[in-house]
C-alpha cells in the first residue's frame, strides 16, 4: 500500500508539473503575441507621426514655393508692362533638391483661357462673350448650348435662356436637388454640377476656361491657338497657326500690333477683348518629401501694389477667399 500512495502522489504531481509548464507557455504566448502587436503598432505610429511631418513640411515648402512665385510675378510687372512666354515667370522650375526630398513648379497666365465669369457683367448678359463660349465649345466639338446653361447658372433671374437654358426646374428634379447658383462661378469644376455637363465634357473644356472674380481680356501673347480662334468667327486653323508662328517670333507689344496680323485681313476682332498684359496667374507647386507628396495651386493676383493669393488649394482643389 505505501508503494501505491508514493505512486499515485507522483503522478499527482507529474499532472501538476504539466499543467503548470502548459499555463507558463500561454502565459509566454500571449505575452509574446501582445509585445509583437504594440511594437507593430508603435510601428505604425512613428510612420503616421512621420507621414503627417512629413506633409506639414513639404505644405511649408510649398508656401515658400508660392512666396517666390510672387515675388518674380511682382518684380516682372515692375520691369515691362506686357507679359509673354519667353519670360522668367513661363519657365516651369525643375525639381530642385531641398532636406528630404524636391520641389518643382509652374505658373501660368490665366488671362489666356477663356473666363467663364464673363459672361455675365454688371448683371447683365454679355452677348459677345457667349458667342465667343459657343465658338470654343464648337472648336472642341462640344454642344454650344452649354453656354447658355453657364449664363443662366450664374445670372440673377429665374427664366431661362431660350431655346436651352437651365434654371432652377432643370436641377431641383435631380436627386438630391439643388438649385442654380445665380452668382459668379467659384471654381471651373463647378460647371461639373450644369445640365448637359458630363465629366468627359468637363475634360475637354477645363484647360481652356478659368473663373476669375472680376472682368478680364484675354492675353494674345499667352492664350493657346484654340483660346485665339474664338476671337474671330472665320478664323480658320491655318491662321491661327500664323498667329502663333509670328508670336514665337516676337511676342506682340500692343494689341494694334496683334490686329494688323495678315491672318486678320477681312475679318473683325474687338479690340476691347484682348490685351497684352495679365493680372492674373496660376501658380502649381509639387513636393515631395520621403513617402509625402504635396500639390499646391494658388490663383495670384497682381496689381499695381503688390501680389495678392486670391484662392488656394491642396491636392488641385481650389477655395476662394483671399489669403
């Protein structure tokens, strides 16, 4: 009998020995299992933590990029009262290396697209500026009836232009509804919200229109051949080549010196629509820093006093106020 209880006290205690080891290695996994999980999101913090660094920096690069826009738009319209595209301000900055990573951007004379605020002034429909949007949509065979649907967009009634308007009755049966803005458009992807706007549409016709808060003429020196072929209604491809070819040569001093083209010879163009001079620029910048890439697109206005930032936007998205 005593051999059988020291047996049975030894296999007691072997069961116990065993079970203990058994909790100490799911004490051991779950301590391992736990550690590897707050490392992995310690990981995961210090990546955040850095991206989000990282973005703020380049957001100031940017900044920086935008001050120096400015600062060569402002010493540009101290030197020559016509603006062109052989100047310093045309020529794209190449990625240039800063702490981390590059920056690299570009401005643009909006005063060559055509402004789509136009079409409406002192609260009254401009029948000059619809023919010339009605040429430009023709041009990039589009339908000319959406010039119509952008002036009643942004006038202050509620009738609709005959015979292809769109007031309120067009958008207040879609889903959701929503009503005409009836004030000048904020931002050229605005028109995406427009009956008979479909984003293929919108595609065709974002690079060559802009929504400036004031009345502005269009740049001959700086507008692309299609912006130059509404200003005339017979202006034909060819001669809008000439125009260009002649303008690579030397840009235009005067607006006299635009109108005497032999392009224009029989043909009528208002004087009062086009200028030489800009005030108005699209500045884009592009920063990289490590994993973070930051667009910055700022509207720049300048005037006499200084260079105003008008809208800006991260990512390509414009807003307005001035800042």
């Amino acid at each position: 009998m005593r051999c059988e209880f020291w047996g049975s006290k030894a296999g007691a205690w072997e069961r116990e020995h065993g079970v203990a080891l058994i909790t100490v290695l799911l004490v051991v996994a779950i301590a391992t299992l736990t550690a590897v999980a707050m490392m992995t999101r310690q990981q995961l913090d210090i990546y955040r933590t850095a991206n989000l660094l990282n973005t703020e920096q380049a957001y100031l690069y940017a900044l920086g990029g935008e001050s120096w826009a400015k600062r060569i738009l402002w010493h540009d319209g101290k030197e020559t009262q016509v603006d062109n595209l052989t100047e310093l301000w045309a020529t794209p900055l190449p990625p240039l290396p800063i702490l981390g990573g590059t920056l690299q951007g570009s401005l643009e004379d909006l005063q060559g697209r055509f402004n789509l605020n136009n079409l409406v002034s002192e609260g009254k429909v401009s029948p000059e500026d619809v023919v010339r949007l009605e040429r430009l949509l023709t041009a990039l065979e589009l339908s000319p009836s959406l010039a119509q649907v952008m002036v009643d967009w942004i006038d202050t009634d509620l009738e609709p232009l005959i015979p292809d308007g769109a007031e309120d009755n067009a958008y207040l049966i879609r889903t959701p509804a929503y009503r005409t803005s009836n004030t000048l458009f904020n931002s050229p992807s605005e028109i995406r919200l427009l009956a008979g706007m479909d984003q293929a549409s919108y595609e065709k016709l974002s690079p060559y229109i802009c929504t400036l808060p004031t009345r502005t003429l269009i740049n001959v020196n700086t507008a692309p051949p299609l912006v130059l072929r509404v200003l005339a209604s017979e202006l034909s491809v060819e001669q809008t080549q000439k125009l260009v070819t002649e303008r690579d040569k030397k840009p235009f001093e005067t607006v006299q010196d635009f109108l005497v083209q032999e392009a224009f010879a029989g043909l009528q163009v208002e004087a009062k629509s086009i200028t030489v001079t800009s005030d108005y620029f699209l500045l884009t910048v592009q920063v990289e820093i490590d994993r973070a890439l930051v667009q910055l697109k700022s509207v720049l206005y300048r005037s006499p006093e200084k260079v105003t930032v008008v809208m800006r936007g991260r990512g390509g998205i414009l807003s307005s106020g001035v800042l």
